[in-house]
C-alpha cells in the first residue's frame, strides 16, 4: 500500500545507541561512580581503561532509557531479561560497532552487575545467559625474508654491551630459525644449549615435548654468545641471563624488539612471537607440508597449524591443481 505524502517510516531495528548522557536515577548514578571508583583503587585500573568502561556502562544505561522509556532505577536494573540485554547487542550490531568493543561492554556490565549483587543493591541472572561475540584471532604479522634478516642483523647494534648484544641475536636466531616460543627459548639451560647443528628437544605447552632442527647459524649464534658472556653459567643455570647474571625475562626481549621495528619501520605486530609465524610462514612458502610444520611448532591439531600460518586458499588451490590426478 502506498504511503501518505509527507507520512516518515518508522526506522527498523533496535534503539540507536546514541552518545552517553547517563538517563537513570540517582541510585544507579552512584553505584556507577562508585563502581568506577573501585577499579581504580582495588584492580589498579589506569585512568584511561577506568573511562573507557564508565563510558560503556553510561551507554548501557542511556539506551535502556530509550529502551524501556524513562529513566532507569536499580529496580529496573534487577528486572532486565535476557531479552533486554540482546536488545543491547543488536543494538550495536546495528550501529556497527566492533565485536572486540562489544566483548568489552559485556565484560564492562558483569563487572557491574557483580558490584550491584556484593553491595546488596540488585542482583540478576539473566546477563549469565548472554554469550559474548566471538573474536577472530589476530594473528601476529609474518615478517618477510628480507626483514627478518634485517632485525637479525640489526639486533646486536642495540645493546649497551657487546655480549649482551650477541644474546639477542642468540634469542631472535632460535625463534625464526628454530620456530620456538619465546619461553621456551628463555627456558633453555646452559647444559641444553644446541651448540652443534641437528636437533634438541624441546618441552612446549602441555609438557608436549618435540624435536626441532637447529640450523648452523643458530648454533653459531648461541656459542658465540656464550663465548662473550662475562657470567660463569653452571650446566643448570638459565642459558641466557641478564646483566646481573639473573634468569632474562620475555619483557626485555620484547622491549629489543619493539626498538628493532621502530627502527626499521616494520608493523606494530612484528614482536617476538611474529619471528615463530614467520619461521613457519616461510618454510610453507618454500614448499614444506603442514604436517611436517604442525610437528615442527608443537601444535596438537593441524587446523590450528594453518589458521596460525594463515594458509591462503590460492596457493592451495594451485598445489592441488598441479598434484590430483583429476584436476587436468
């Protein structure tokens, strides 16, 4: 049926979420600001995290007065369904707005909602039935032939001494030459060190245990470190330690490689882990099978080896079309 002249549809869809203008009462007012308050001074939430999660939670409140019409009492806040708070959610979806942003309001309201029930001042269940959106998993950026060798190479130009200067290379080395996980890396003793090319086995998540190559160069990158290093390391002593001749911690192999991409200009996901996808990016670029890969990184299922080395389906269409006997 045609519409009147001059007739406005009504738009679909949930409540527009609009800027936060806190529409509720007085109560809830003050059990937020009071909420808000105990981030910071119980869990040591920064200023800027204590914002983003009152600006989450005054969102909340302001499209629930939009929603249920009129402003919004503790009462109300006790009788909310399920149903409501999807409405929250679709909401958001309607406006676009990121899962990532959307787990963080969920996580924002239980967070609320578990204050509201320990100060006896509402409590309600219905939020347990709400699932938070599923996230994709970022993986980190694999750093290309040329910039791995240009961070190798780069690295014991950083360090204030020269043996320490050989301990990063020794580090970054087993990571893109050997695929480890920085922990594991740090978690070699001086009596495991691979000196000599061939395998070590290494102890990964679940106490898996696995055999991986060591390359020449990591072999002569670790013995030259060794070589260099000021500290007597007895066989059961931590393989790399610090200036004091303490166990070395991931934040200083981190914090190497923030310098390092700084410097080169590389992607602010090139980190030390991105040195183990790369590890595995490369050899399936040359032409080495998933299994042998899914083997090599310590995975217990396939499907994470290729979402992890991000598999593009081209390149596997192509293998397939040049290796089945039906594809001609």
């Amino acid at each position: 049926m045609a519409r009147p002249a001059g007739v406005v549809p009504t738009p679909r869809g949930p409540a527009p979420l609009e800027p936060a203008r806190v529409r509720a009462q007085p109560e809830p007012q003050r059990a937020s600001a009071a909420w808000q308050t105990g981030l910071q001074t119980e869990r040591r939430a920064s200023p800027h995290t204590g914002a983003a999660y009152g600006s989450d939670l005054a969102q909340f409140l302001d499209f629930l007065a939009r929603h249920r019409g009129g402003t919004t009492g503790l009462g109300d806040l006790a009788a909310l369904t399920p149903a409501d708070f999807r409405a929250f959610l679709a909401a958001r979806i309607f406006a676009q707005i990121k899962h990532s942003s959307t787990a963080r309001a969920l996580s924002v309201l239980r967070s609320f909602y578990k204050f509201l029930d320990r100060r006896d001042l509402a409590k309600n269940t219905a939020l347990a039935a709400i699932r938070s959106p599923k996230l994709a998993k970022a993986l980190p950026k694999a750093l290309t032939v040329a910039e791995a060798d240009a961070t190798l190479d780069l690295a014991p130009s950083l360090a204030r001494a020269g043996w320490e200067g050989k301990r990063s290379l020794a580090i970054l080395t087993l990571l893109y030459g050997a695929g480890l996980r920085i922990g594991e890396a740090l978690s070699l003793t001086r009596g495991a060190a691979p000196l000599q090319p061939g395998t070590i086995t290494i102890t990964g998540k679940g106490n898996k245990a696995r055999m991986v190559p060591i390359l020449p160069a990591v072999a002569a990158a670790i013995g030259d470190y060794l070589a260099a290093c000021p500290h007597e390391l007895t066989r059961d002593a931590p393989l790399f330690v610090g200036t004091r001749g303490a166990a070395l911690g991931p934040r200083q192999v981190q914090k190497q490689m923030a310098m390092l991409r700084t410097m080169l200009g590389l992607d602010a996901r090139a980190t030390p882990h991105a040195l183990r996808h790369s590890f595995a990016t490369h050899l399936l670029g040359e032409g080495a099978d998933l299994r042998s890969i899914q083997e090599l990184l310590g995975h217990a299922s396939l499907s994470t080896t290729q979402r992890y080395t991000a598999v593009d389906a081209a390149r596997l269409t192509a293998v397939y079309d040049k290796a089945h006997p039906r594809a001609k």
